[in-house]
C-alpha cells in the first residue's frame, strides 16, 4: 500500500506471556457522572466476578467526570476497602474525556471499560478481552445486534440503535454492528497510537475511535452479549443523537480531505499477509487492478456522460477535450487515494500534474479516433462515435494503469515528500492542592511510547494502602511511565475544543 506517511511504530500483535509481574493485565474503568445510587453495587458485583472467573491481575478504576453529588466520596470508600480498586477525578464532563485520560495513564497491557449500570452480562467479559491477550485483534466490542445476543429493552431504544448503525454503515462506512454498546477493550500500545486521533469527549467517543481503527485497518473482535436495558438511564437520547450525527458529519469530512494520517497505525503490525514479500509477484497488484477497474468504470461513464452533454453546443473534438479534463481530474484524485492508497494533501498537485500529462495521451488517442472516424464518413451516429470513444478509452485505461503505477504513484514512502510530522505532547506539571493549573493550549496529554509485550501477572496482586479521601491531583498522562499511583485527578482542558456543547461548566 502507497502512503504519504512513514509507516509508524506500532510492533506486531503478539501473545502476551503470562508469568508472575506486579502490573495488572486488564484495566477496567468505569466512567461515572452523579451515580452514587449505583457505583457501589456494580463496583461489587464486578470485582466479584473478576476474582473468581478472570485469571489475572486486574484493577477496576473509577472516572468520575464532575459528579456534583456523593459519588466522589462512594469512590474513595470502594478505593480504600478493595485493594484492586481506583479512582480518578476530573473536573469536566465526557464519557470520551474520562476514558481517554484514564487509558492513556494506564500502565495495564489490556484496557476496557463498561457502563455503570452492568447491563452487559459479565460472562461476556473474559470473551472480550482474551483475543486482545492473544494477540488476535486490536480492539474488542460488546454487540447487541449480533444474532445470537439476547437483548430486553423498549421498541424506541431498539429502534434508535439500529438507525444509527445503518447511518453509520451508509456514511461511513462502517463494518462492525454496534457502535454504541459501553462494553469495549483496546490494546494499550493500539490506545497509545489511536487515542490522540480521536477527537470527541462525548457519547460519539465510541464511534469515533472504532471508524478510524477500521479504516487503518486494524481488527475488530465482536463478542454477542446479553443485555438488559436500564429504564433508570440517565442517558438524554435526543441530545445525544444530535451530538452523534454532528460527529459523523465531521468525520466523514476528515476522511474525505483525507486530513487525518491513519497510515501510520495500518501497516505497523506487519501481519496482513497482503502485504508480504513474495517473490515473483508484484506487491499489492491485485488490489491495484480491482480499485483501478472500479474507478476507471465508473470514471467513463462520467466521461460519456459530459461528452454527450458538452456535444449539444459543441463540436466533437472540443467536447471530447473538455469531458476528457474534467474526467481525468476525478480519475486522478480517485485512484490516488483508492487504488494506491495515498492519503494527505502532500503531493496532491504534483500528482494531478502528472495525472494531465496522461491526459494528454489519452487526449491523442480518442482525438485520433475521432479524426480517423471523421474521415471515414462525413456525418457520423452519436452511438457510432460513442462506440469509437469507448475502445479508444479501453486502450488509454490500459496505458494509464502503467503509467500511474509506475511514474505517478511509484512504490516508495519517500516519493511524496516528508513524512508528516506529529507535535510533541506537552506534559503540565501539577499543581498544588488548591492551587489553579496552568492550561497550555492547543496541547493533550502526553501519550508514552510503544513498549515491549510485559509478562501477564497472575493474583494476587500485591495489596496497595489507598487515602480513603485521596487529595493528590496530578495531569492526565502524568505516571505513564509505569509509576501510576491510584490519586484523585483533576483534568484541566487539554485542547481548545475540549469543553462539552452546552455543558455550563
């Protein structure tokens, strides 16, 4: 696959060995916004379940983004009388917010979350995370619209889920079937690369991050999962609905301009076998040829159509000249970023300008046929020049393949300039108690490095002495260096567009 950026670093999924270490291997989180009634029965059930089916250390972290009622205090209870057990603190709402902070200071290979209120059955968990241990997929989701889930909710909430997911199929085209579902897992070196990409703090956090892990190409686990729906929800569905569709729109937008450099989380495993030297076959070829058929038919008939158009107030000659530029601009641009997978603005004038030199042969040749025709009979049939156009089209499309192949999009990183650069976090350090945090615009959090498979430890894990009324406030990223302590946090905003629509905070 051509691309415009360098390929990343991203190592190859592997298994992740299992032998006695003092890091958890999962990391759950749950998010929570004024949910005193029911943090401490789902902190219980889950940790419960988790001693007796999951065979590793694990730790359950509590995000709470800005409950204005007991939830911080019922936090810090559950940290102090269960030793696997967390709890952050943040100052701004955002289901997207919490998880983002939380995962990218989390020295846990494995990292999920859940919602509050467990209506996910929990048998459904091990499922979950076990192909991300392996070293199967990248990601993992809980689906409620897969066959065999066992799903209880009400007609409307039914209704609006499978809307969406059509949406987003048919805008985004999206694979996996539910993009909302608050049961989800990631591999913490694929958050670490993919997190700073994805914009929303909201509900549309989900679905943002599992479009652009899709289009990069990395793989999805889906695990069916019994569900009950809460009618107690807190959740306010047309807001939300809005908050999406604008989500969708936007990036939707970004994959178009092709803004956003998802190339260097798609070729850093090395595992897809399309992408292996073999000898003796030209790489990525079949692929090639498929996308550049599909354009290229799709591309004359957009070129007949405007040809019979621009031939009602003009020669034959000039309409086959100006249907055959404008064609030859979308035929560029199309088989630039979907036959050859270049993405980004770098080099995008450069390749239209050679894409008009092949123009220009292509010109030649259905100029010449017209001519060669035109000679041959004095008036003739449009059907009978229409049938000229498209065999003399058949052979320039066979030119052009070679010719974007081999000049216009050539197998090589470093034919399209620089390799796009990345900004370099800005860690802020923390303030003291009471104290107010300087914000640095434009800046997130720091996201650490790729680092080595670590050894899955096994329990118990070493008992940890938590503050029942934790004060220690540190930034987001802060002890991702494997020195986490378990702290109440306050976020400051971290971009200039991190702060919620219509939240007063």
């Amino acid at each position: 696959m051509r691309t415009d950026s360098s390929p990343g670093t991203l190592p190859a999924r592997e298994h992740l060995p299992a032998a006695d270490a003092g890091t958890p291997v999962l990391d759950v989180v749950i998010p929570v916004h004024n949910e005193e009634k029911d943090l401490r029965p789902c902190v219980r059930r889950l940790h419960e379940h988790l001693t007796r089916t999951f065979p590793y250390a694990f730790r359950i972290t509590v995000a709470d983004n800005a409950s204005t009622d007991g939830t911080p205090l019922v936090a810090a209870r559950l940290a102090a009388e269960i030793p696997e057990v967390a709890t952050f603190r943040l100052e701004q709402k955002g289901r997207g917010r919490a998880l983002r902070t939380v995962w990218s200071a989390s020295e846990a290979p494995i990292l999920a979350y859940m919602d509050v209120d467990l209506s996910t059955d929990l048998n459904a968990l091990l499922p979950l995370v076990a192909p991300l241990i392996s070293g199967h997929s990248d990601l993992a989701i809980g689906s409620r619209l897969a066959r065999s889930s066992r799903v209880v909710r009400g007609p409307k909430r039914e209704f609006i889920s499978r809307a969406y997911n059509l949406i987003l199929r048919g805008s985004l085209q999206a694979r996996f079937s539910d993009a909302q579902c608050g049961f989800k897992a990631i591999r913490r070196d694929v958050a670490q690369a993919l997190l700073p990409l994805v914009e929303d703090t909201g509900w549309f956090f989900d679905t943002e991050m599992l479009v652009l892990a899709e289009r990069a190409g990395l793989r999805i686990h889906e695990v069916p999962v019994d569900w009950v729906d809460d009618p107690d929800s807190t959740v306010h569905i047309v807001r939300t609905a809005t908050d999406d569709l604008k989500g969708v729109w936007r990036v939707g937008k970004a994959l178009t301009t092709g803004s956003l450099s998802l190339d260097r989380l798609a070729r850093p495993f090395g595992d897809d076998p399309r992408d292996r030297e073999l000898p003796d076959v030209p790489r990525g070829l079949a692929r090639q040829l498929v996308g550049f058929c599909v354009v290229g038919g799709l591309s004359t008939l957009f070129y007949l159509a405007l040809y019979s158009v621009f031939r009602q107030f003009s020669g034959s000659q000039v309409a086959n000249a100006l249907a055959l530029l404008v064609s030859a601009v979308a035929n560029t641009a199309a088989n630039r970023r979907l036959t050859f997978g270049v993405r980004g603005r770098g080099g995008a004038v450069r390749h239209q300008a050679q894409g008009l030199v092949v123009f220009g042969i292509g010109l030649a040749l259905t100029s010449g046929s017209l001519a060669a025709l035109g000679t041959a009979t004095d008036s003739p049939a449009h059907s009978t020049e229409l049938a000229v156009l498209i065999a003399a089209n058949l052979a320039a499309t066979v030119l052009r393949f070679l010719l974007f192949r081999a000049w216009v999009f050539p197998d090589r990183t470093e034919s399209d300039g620089p390799s796009p650069v990345v900004a370099t976090p800005t860690v802020v350090a923390a303030s003291p108690v009471g104290a107010a945090s300087p914000v640095v615009a434009g800046h997130i959090p720091s996201v650490p490095g790729p680092v080595p498979a670590a050894p899955l430890p096994h329990r118990p894990v070493p008992h940890l002495s938590y503050d029942p009324y934790p004060t220690t406030q540190v930034r987001a990223g802060e002890a991702a260096d494997g020195n986490r302590r378990d702290a109440t946090m306050r976020l400051q905003p971290v971009r200039p567009h991190d702060t919620e629509p219509g939240d007063p905070r």
